[in-house]
C-alpha cells in the first residue's frame, strides 16, 4: 500500500500544460513560473533545497484557493499546500511533480471579538500577529512555540501544533472553534463556528487538523483567545533524577498558574550550559536533571514572582529540589528558555531530531532504554533528551559523526522500536509528514491506518492533496 | 435526501429471524427478545415509551459488541447504540426496525495512571462513577451536569456533552485523549493514547465524539484528570440587565478559579425562585438578573470563598452588581444550583425546550428577538431563558397551553430562525438526535451537510448505525 499511496495522482502531467492552465485560470499576479520560484518554496527547515515544483500560486482570496483547486482537480494535478515551512517532518514541501500553494498573501486578522474572547483569521498570518492582535485587545493566544515569527496559523492548525504551554491551554486544536476549508474539488466548506458549545452535527473541523493538508485546505479560522496573563516569572531548578521530576510536577501541575514545566535530561543540560554563546547557565551541568517553570497568572493582583518564589521554597524544604533560580531581570529569564531552546545541540554533526510521547510516567525509563539500545549500537553516539514532560512529550536529538540514508534509517527504527515496546506515539507534536511516514505503523494499528486511508480515499479521491504525506 | 437517509438500512427483517440470529451467535444471557424488554429500554427522558426494539442486547465485553454490529452488518439489521438515557434530542431510543444494544453492562473503570493524569473507563460507567474514582485519585473530572447519576460516559463522548463547567475545562471532547471504538462492520477500533500530545497521522476518535452513535459505538476512553480542586464557593448576583451581565462575566472570566457562570433571565428567575418548593431564593425576583458564580481553587492554600468574596466586594462597589448573597452553607449553595437547574420550569404546561448557542455578547439580543417573535405569534407565552453563557449557551424553556405537532413545528421554526438570522446554532450541547434532525440546514451549510453525509457513507455504507439520527 506505502507505494500505491505515494504516488501521485497522475504523474503524467505535461508541465508546460499546467503553467498554461494556472496561467489561464488565474493570472500571472498569482502563478509564477517553475523556472522563477524562489528556492525558500522548496526548502524545508535547516535542509538544502528540495525538488522544484512545477509551479507556485499564491492566492490572495478563499476564491482563488477555490479555483486553484477546482482546476487542479479537472486535470488531477497534485498540490502541496505551504504555510511557513517551519515544520520538522517535511510536510510542506514538494516531492516531485506537484505545484506548491503558499498561504502568505491570504493573511491578517479578519475580527476579535472580546465579549465572546475569539479572534477570525487567515490562514497566512504568521502566529505572532495572531499572538500580538491577542494581546492588543487584552487577551493571551494559548500556543506559543519557537517559530513563532515564521510559522502560519494555517500551518500550526493543519499540524495541531503544541509547544510550550499545552498544560496550560491544550494543543492547537483546542485553540480552533470554527474553520473554513477547501476540499479537494473546490468546494469551500466553512465551519466558522464561533462558540464554546456547538453540537449541531459532526464537527467537521476536526478532519483539518492535524491531517497536514491531505484532507483539504486551511483557508480561515476562529480561534479562542484566553485571559490576559500578568507578567511571567521564569526559575530553573535542579533535580536530583526524573523521580524527584515527577514528584516536582505532581506538585506544580495543582498549581493552575503554571504555564510550562520543561524538563532537560542531564546530558541536554550539560551540553547546552557549556554550548551556547553568550548565556550564562544558574547551575553547572553535572549530574542533575534541570526543570524550567514558567508562572503566570491572570488574577487581578495575583504576583506570578511570589507564588512561584513561596512553591520553590516548600519544594527546597520537601527535598524535591536540590537547588534553584528564580530569574530576575528578563534577560536571566531569557537566558533560560535559549538554554531549554537548545540551539546549540543544532550544531551536532548530523543531528538526527526525534519527537516522541510516552505517558508522563513513563518517560524516565523511556529515555534509559531508548539511549541504551542507541549506545549499544553505537557505543560513542550522542544523545540529550529534553522536552514539555508535563504533556508526555519528549524530544531527542542524537549525533553520529557519520551518517547516510542505511544509518538514519537504522536510527530510526532503534528509536521507534522503544516507542513501540513502550506503546507511545512516534509524533508528538510535529506530525508524520514525509520522514516519519514509513514508521507510522510502529505507532497506530492496522485498523486505524485502514480508516485513515478510507477517510482519504472518501475526502480525496484522485489523492491530488499533498500526496505522500503522512500515508 | 431525508426520506433517503431516515429511512432504515433495509427494513425488511423478520423480527423473529432476528431474534433467533441473535440468540445463536451471542447466547439467550445477552439478548432479551422484543416481548421482555423493559419499556425503560425505550422511553426518552420525561417521555411516554416509544416503539419497542426487536431486541435488546447487553454486551458484556468489547468482544459481544463486535460480534453483535458483524452480525448485523450480514443481516443488514439497524441498532441503536444506547447509554442512559438521559439525552433531550431522543438519540438513543428506537424508531421502529431497529434492536437496541445497551452499554450498562459494560461499565466500570480500568484504571488510574496518577502520573500522567488519565483514568481508562468502560462505556457504560455512570459520569458520576468517574467523578467519584477521580476524586479517590485525588483529581477531578472536568465535566459535570445534571444527569450525573444515570448517564454514561460513553453516551456522554457520544453527544459531546458539555454542562456547567465548560468555560474551565471544556466539553467532554477536549476531555477525551483516547478511546476505542467498534464499526459498523464489527471491526474493533482502538485509538487508546494516553498522551495529552499525539499527532501520528489523522485523530481518528474526533469521528465518534459527538456523532451521536451513527459512525461507530463507542466502547472504552482515557480521559484526562484535572488538579484537585479545594472547597467551592457559590454566589448569586442580582445584576440589572444583560450589558451589565456581560461586563461583571468581563471582570469574572479573567480570574482562572472561576468553574461556573450561570445566567437567569428575569423571567426564569422570577418562575424559579417563587415555584421552586423548599429552597429560599437569595432575592426576590424582581427585574434583574441573577448570576450564579462558583469559584474553586487547586492552588495549595488558595481560599475560594476568600477570594470569591474579595471579588464581589470589588464589583458592586464598580456597579457593575445590584445585590450579592454568598453562600455560608453547603444547603445554601445547594439551593442556589437547585433554583439555577430549574427543575420547577418541568411543570410548566407542555414545557419545550432549546438548547441554543450564539457568541456570548449576542445572547442578550438574541433573547430579546427570540421572545419578541414568540410573543408576536403567541401573545400568552411563557419563556424562560437561562444558561452556561460564557460558553455561549442558552436554554429556552416555552410553554403554551395547548400544543399539538403541528404547533410544536411552528415553535421550533420560530426560534430557529432567529438563530439562524444571527448565525447561531440550534444545538449547543444536546445534539440533534431525532428532534432536530429537520432543523439541521437552519445551522449547517449544504456544503457541511453533504460532507456529514460523505462520511456517514464512508463509515456505515449500510446505515446500520443509529438511523434517522443526526442526518
């Protein structure tokens, strides 16, 4: 079946015929011309250029998403929808043979409405609009994440992105009340709900998130907005092993101030503290995991730096901590969260990203028996966990000095294999994509992967959308 | 279409064939013939029985479930998928042709991972069984309603339920991490993920989540567990009008220990609070509104009351409240909720009741057309509306002195149209089961409802699955 669906519907396009077509249908002001694409269209993060694709619109309205459709469906020719390119799994970019629809020019805040804390956008809008329009009105967004400033609220949607405050305000689609979408034949479906509550019929919504633009095309949203949060306190502590962690989180997670509980492993810290230019680490990197919290209240003359100061204290004196910071300028606070970041592991030879989850409780012997079956593969390999635990999600980066297509493969499946045993999920947060998709069985039965595919031959007939990806 | 889709799957069985398949494949201690059932396995809540099932089967293990719908996929015999019972848009009752399977027998929790803060429970485990075994946890449950007592947990992920504390935690999809599920051709669906983050391909169990039992019965769930909380604070506000509602809901909804926010229209609360036996209203209820506030807290020390308090003192030295009564008693409380669950309306002479959702800031424009049009048709109308409106939701409870089906017809018309004049929905936490089935395109797109449609296909090709419900 992998090779039936990767595939692409035709594979017979005439290229020439297909630029004329766009050119035709659309214009020259929306379609540019293989030859004349950017190599950023076709780039994926950190990664050299990939395949050209035959041509690239960038539609300015949900019409033009509509008519790009409609013709690319009467002459089964593949699309791959792009939002900022930021992802992990390789989800946005073209294999060969496709035309690539970037979002960029539909973007911007539609409306916020603060009686109902919602705001409608496009799917364009880099999160960090959305994120400032929030907090303009006075409100918070509830997902942040590091690419921020390039990634697309489209994009975070079709890949329910997670990051750093899901234990605090959920996943991506937790944020999505209302969406609209373009089918693969041009039909434009809007779901704009805009409410809390709707239980009018199946929520539809939900066939667009997370299935990485294979089931149709994110085109607008309304998204919840939360309570303004008063200003953040930020402290790192150090923890004696990921026993004294769960005990620390067990005590945190009643506290419902927290926003983020992020977890270092000993080899990350160490390596991080000791790797990142121009940041001074509040610890030395020794044995000890470190755990970075992050506090932040919305009640009225709640004071985030004092709760969380009082907590540290009672955990100091509990013994579930061994020692700990509480940032005092917002630049100790930024220091911190480069440290967590972690940049500097980028610079690893051949870093190999992985991004899995396992139960909260489960991930201290997790991250034991994946670098154990890691190192007695390659006993000099290196590899630092660190990740959002509080949500079951741990992220590992691995290292070998040398590596080709046989290795990584064999890396992979080292690392899934564990994820399997343990019954976790090989994606956490980055989704399937294009580099995870020959292991997702590792991590969802037959059944599920035979309902997936209906659901894509039901919504996608001649597999025109983003074909490849994540079956 | 509609004749098409109510229309059952074959509707050509021979009830006695039935019987005797039944009977031979799964055993005469899971299946009750037509002449035994007990009619409480065919009577919606507050109603007269309905029609009598051909059967009624008990399973007692995922297995029997399985074994039961590949049964019926050969014979092509329709099944209605039952829980409690306690729905308002009659979805689990039998419409004629059909046998009923019951989920009561396959109850029970599984277990309890402290951990990660999840719990495992079988289908037909009452809410409150799950409340109950969070709490022993040291958690709580995060949805809570009426019906507590008697609905199913499966039944309640099956319509989505939503209740009086949603602006907190959210509907019952967004307490749902994994769940299990059995198609209509008897295949046993497991999607058990234990994580709050899991994006390895589509979200398979969002299909089953409010689709009312016409994609797949739902057999098992993890669901999330929330930080204990402390003792409950409870108050009511009388506030002069719907502006002012919405600005005290303003100052309220920033405070994260708010649980409940439950609005009385004049109207309802005047009713309630003169009818209700037993129970002394805080104030009489003259013009105003009345707001019932509940605070609770998990921050270790926090004092709801204290702050709950504090808080009120605030607003009606702000205006922005008339009147406020705190509860000092858990009696005093328990009548507050009391008056705002409105058992009293019951009584009303063929009482009606809506289940309504708008943006929040519109509801009190709403209310005001919504009676205005119901007044201009019936100038003797009695309509009461209350509600969980910081999730957008009303209820309306219509009352006339004579009712027949064609004026119950003209009721739902009326008040539909002017949700769909403001791009409301008609059911916000109900479902649409039978009762709204007619009404669905006053709330849905023809584009949405022919995707509904697309999947119903895909999944139930039969139609064995609770038909004439939802579509």
């Amino acid at each position: 079946m992998q090779t039936h669906d990767s595939t692409a519907a035709s594979g017979e396009q005439d290229p020439l015929a297909i630029e004329s077509a766009l050119l035709a249908e659309l214009g020259a002001e929306l379609v540019t011309t293989s030859a004349d694409i950017d190599p950023r269209y076709f780039s994926a993060y950190n990664e050299a250029p990939g395949r050209r694709p035959l041509a690239l619109v960038r539609p300015r309205s949900v019409g033009d998403v509509s008519r790009t459709l409609a013709l690319c469906a009467r002459l089964r020719q593949p699309v791959v929808p792009q939002g900022g390119l930021t992802g992990l799994a390789r989800g946005g970019v073209a294999l060969g043979g496709e035309i690539v629809l970037s979002m960029e020019r539909f973007a911007g805040i539609e409306s916020v409405d603060a009686a109902a804390a919602t705001i409608t956008v496009r799917a364009g809008t880099p999160l960090q609009a959305v994120q400032d329009a929030a907090a303009a009105a006075g409100f918070t967004f509830g997902v942040d994440l590091g690419a921020r400033g390039s990634c697309q609220i489209g994009g975070t949607i079709a890949t329910n992105a997670g990051g750093t405050r899901a234990i605090r305000y959920g996943v991506m689609r937790e944020q999505v009340l209302g969406l609209e979408a373009v089918l693969a034949d041009g039909t434009v479906l809007s779901s704009m709900n805009r409410m809390l509550k709707n239980n009018a019929g199946y929520d539809l919504k939900q066939l667009f998130i997370g299935s990485e633009g294979t089931l149709g095309i994110i085109t607008r949203a309304v998204l919840r907005l939360r309570p303004k949060l008063g200003a953040p306190a930020t402290a790192m502590c150090r923890v004696a092993g990921y026993d004294a962690v769960l005990r620390l989180w067990d005590r945190m997670r009643a506290v419902t101030d927290v926003v983020s509980f992020e977890a270092m492993w000993p080899s990350f810290y160490q390596y991080v503290s000791t790797h990142t230019p121009g940041v001074v680490a509040p610890f030395a990197g020794e044995d000890g995991f470190a755990v970075l919290i992050e506090f932040a209240t919305s009640t009225p003359g709640g004071d985030a730096a004092q709760t969380l100061e009082a907590c540290l204290a009672d955990c100091l004196e509990a013994g579930l901590i061994d020692d700990a910071a509480l940032a005092t300028s917002e630049r100790q606070a930024r220091d911190m969260w480069t440290l967590r970041e972690g940049l500097a592991i980028d610079e690893l030879p051949h870093l190999v990203n992985f991004d899995v989850s396992l139960p909260t409780g489960e991930l201290g012997a997790f991250a034991e028996r994946c670098e154990a079956a890691l190192r007695a593969r390659w006993p000099d390999i290196v590899c630092v966990f660190f990740g959002h635990i509080g949500d079951g999600n741990v992220h590992i980066g691995v290292s070998l000095a040398e590596l080709d297509d046989a290795l990584a493969d064999e890396l992979d499946r080292t690392v899934y294999e564990v994820v399997q045993e343990m019954d976790g999920s090989i994606s956490a947060e980055h989704g399937i994509g294009v580099l995870k998709r020959a292991y997702l069985a590792c991590t969802r039965s037959d059944a599920e992967i035979a309902l997936m595919r209906l659901l894509k031959a039901a919504l996608d007939p001649q597999r025109i959308l983003n074909p490849g990806k994540v079956l």
